[in-house]
C-alpha cells in the first residue's frame, strides 16, 4: 500500500470514529443527567459521568498534565506512522488512535471532562472513543507482530 493511500484510510477511520463518539455523546447529553443511570441490558447501563482524568479517571483534576501527555504520544504515533506506513493494518491502527483521542480532546476542550457512557459491571464508564482506543492498541500490537514475521 501507498504512503497516500494509507493516509487516506486512516483519515477516513478517523473521521467515522469521531463522528460516531460526538454523536453518540451529544444523545448521550441530551438525554441523560450526570450521575443518571438507564439500564440497556442485564450487564450493561448507559450512565452518564464526567470524566476529568486520562483512563478511568485516572489523574482527575490535573488537565495540563492529561493534554501534556496525549499531545506527546499523538505526537509519537504521528511520526511513527509517517516512517512505516507502509506495515500491513498501521493505518487502521492510526486511524483508530488518533480518532478515539481526538473525540475525547474534543470533549476536553470544550467541557473540560470527557462524557463516558456505557458501563459493565466492575468496571468504570466509559465511550465509544475509549473502545476506538483499545482497538486502536490492539491493532497496532498486531500490526507490529505481523511484520515482525517477515
């Protein structure tokens, strides 16, 4: 594959994950109040909850930090895309990273939190951007496997 047509797929996952997260959040917003919980399935709720942290929640109050390190490792992903595009499922990887990160920056920026939503049992809300982020490692652990077997 291209460098072009690489950066065109992963522009193109980027753009759909954001989408999806915004509009999913802003129903989300509208529809629920923070701390509201609506039950969807037996191990699934929708709850609203402002999360002002990195990952869970972690590192809550301290937004300089939190925008220090995401601009450092999107800066990292970024240049490590520019010098091996052409690996096999990078751009998916990359296009889901960046996507998942931008949708909560955006969050941050405007709100200053992030709107997590679903909620399993035993573990701590989250959006549609963190499961484009999870799939995003997931990918690119992959995708560096797989061309460490050329």
């Amino acid at each position: 594959m291209t460098q072009r047509a690489a950066w065109a797929r992963a522009g193109l996952v980027l753009v759909v994950v954001v989408a999806i997260d915004q509009l999913t959040k802003a129903l989300v917003r509208s529809e629920l109040k923070v701390g509201e919980v609506r039950e969807v399935l037996p191990f699934l709720d929708l709850v609203r909850v402002n999360n002002d942290g990195i990952a869970f929640g972690a590192f809550g109050g301290g937004q300089a930090l939190v925008i220090v390190a995401l601009v450092a490792a999107l800066c990292g992903l970024i240049v490590f895309f520019v010098l091996h595009g052409e690996r096999r499922g990078i751009w998916l990887a990359t296009g889901l990273l960046l996507g998942g990160a931008l949708g909560n920056v955006i969050d941050r920026v405007r709100d200053g939190a992030v709107t997590d939503f679903l909620k399993l049992p035993h573990w701590p809300a989250f959006n549609v951007a963190d499961i484009a982020i999870t799939a995003g490692v997931v990918a690119l652990v992959l995708s560096l496997d797989a061309s460490r077997g050329r």
